[in-house]
C-alpha cells in the first residue's frame, strides 16, 4: 500500500470533509480524484470500488484524492441531493490541484452517484474524467460534459439494473471524445469483477497523452 495522508478539506457552508491522499512512490504524473456512491445507499470513500482504485492508482504514477462526501463518516454537513456534492468535488478537485506541479494533468474519477457528481464538474483543470457505472439522473448538465472534447471513459456493468449499459449508451452517443468499456457479466456493484474495473481505470489514466 502506498503511503496515505489523512486530510480535512474545507468544503462550502462550514462543511468539513474528511479525506486520504495516497502518494505515488515516487514523483507523481497524475493525479486522479475519486468520488463514492450514494451515502444514503451506504455509499463511503472506502466502497469497493472506489477502494480498490485508491489501492491501485498510485502504481501508475497517480497522487490519489479519495474523500467522504458531506454528512458521511466523519464529514459534517448533510446529504444535499447534488449540488452540495458538487461543490465538495470541486473542493477536492482545488486541492489535489494545488498539491501538484500545473503541468500534471488531473482526472475525476466517480462510481455511480460519484460518477454524475464527476461528469457534472466541467472545470479547466480537469483533463480527463472517468464515470463507473453514472446513473446519468444527477448530472448538472449533460450538454456541457457531452460536448466537451476533453476524453472521458464510461465503465458499465454488461446486467446493471441500476444504470443499464445500454441506456448510458444511448444517452451518450453523441458524446464527444468519449469512450465505452463494458464489463462482460458485472452487475452494478462489480461483484467479482473489481480488478477488471481498475485494470480499464489504470489504463486510461496512464495512457500517453499528448
């Protein structure tokens, strides 16, 4: 495990979140912010999938910001239904960037209300995001990341009967720079079928860029 560094990040309207930082082993070439799914579906920054990607991301180079949503553990504040999430984000989007050289391209990375969270932050310091099974309801505006040409991947579950495969396909056909990895015989949840998700993960965040 690399090494992980506790932190409080001050969010909107006095909210405390309580985050972890892991560290690369040695200098970081990307970072990636990590979003967890629902809290009021026993969604945590230490879900499994987001805890597998926090393990596994610093092996590709990537200083990993993972943080509990407000009003989760020991967050303060309360569920906001979205737009107090967002900002959250954006926090944590702010301090990973300022903990790292402007020359580091940085990734959103969110599972299931994580991902709509993710996809609804468009902000100039994001290069990439990455959307693990998005319900694609909460979105703040689905125009906005869909015609952004920045990259992103979507990783669907092939018997997802939360966020069917098919109907995230279809929303984002016309999606600019946008890229679809399904996960043949995974659910929503990725039973059994983790290590598959973090190995599409590692590869997009590690790919050359150009």
């Amino acid at each position: 495990m690399s090494p992980v560094e506790s932190l409080t990040l001050s969010s909107t309207d006095g909210v405390e979140l309580e985050a972890e930082l892991a560290h690369p082993t040695g200098d970081p070439t990307v970072g990636v912010v990590l979003c967890h799914p629902h809290p009021q579906y026993g969604g945590t920054m230490r879900s499994i999938v987001t805890g597998a990607l926090f393990e596994a991301l610093p092996s590709v180079g990537a200083l990993t910001l993972r943080f509990n949503f407000r009003g989760v553990e020991r967050s303060t504040g309360s569920h906001d239904g979205g737009p107090g999430e967002r900002d959250d984000a954006r926090t944590a989007l702010r301090v990973l960037t300022d903990a790292l050289r402007s020359s580091i391209p940085v990734f959103i990375a969110g599972w299931s209300f994580g991902a709509d969270v993710a996809l609804s932050i468009v902000d100039p310091a994001i290069h990439a995001w990455v959307a693990i099974a998005p319900p694609l309801r909460l979105v703040a505006d689905l125009d906005a990341i869909g015609n952004d040409p920045r990259p992103k991947l979507l990783v669907l579950g092939e018997h997802d009967d939360i966020c069917p495969s098919e109907q995230a396909r279809i929303v984002t056909a016309g999606w600019t720079a946008t890229t679809s990895e399904v996960i043949a015989g995974a659910s929503h949840f990725f039973v059994g079928r983790t290590d598959r998700v973090v190995n599409a993960v590692t590869a997009f965040v590690a790919r050359p860029r150009t």
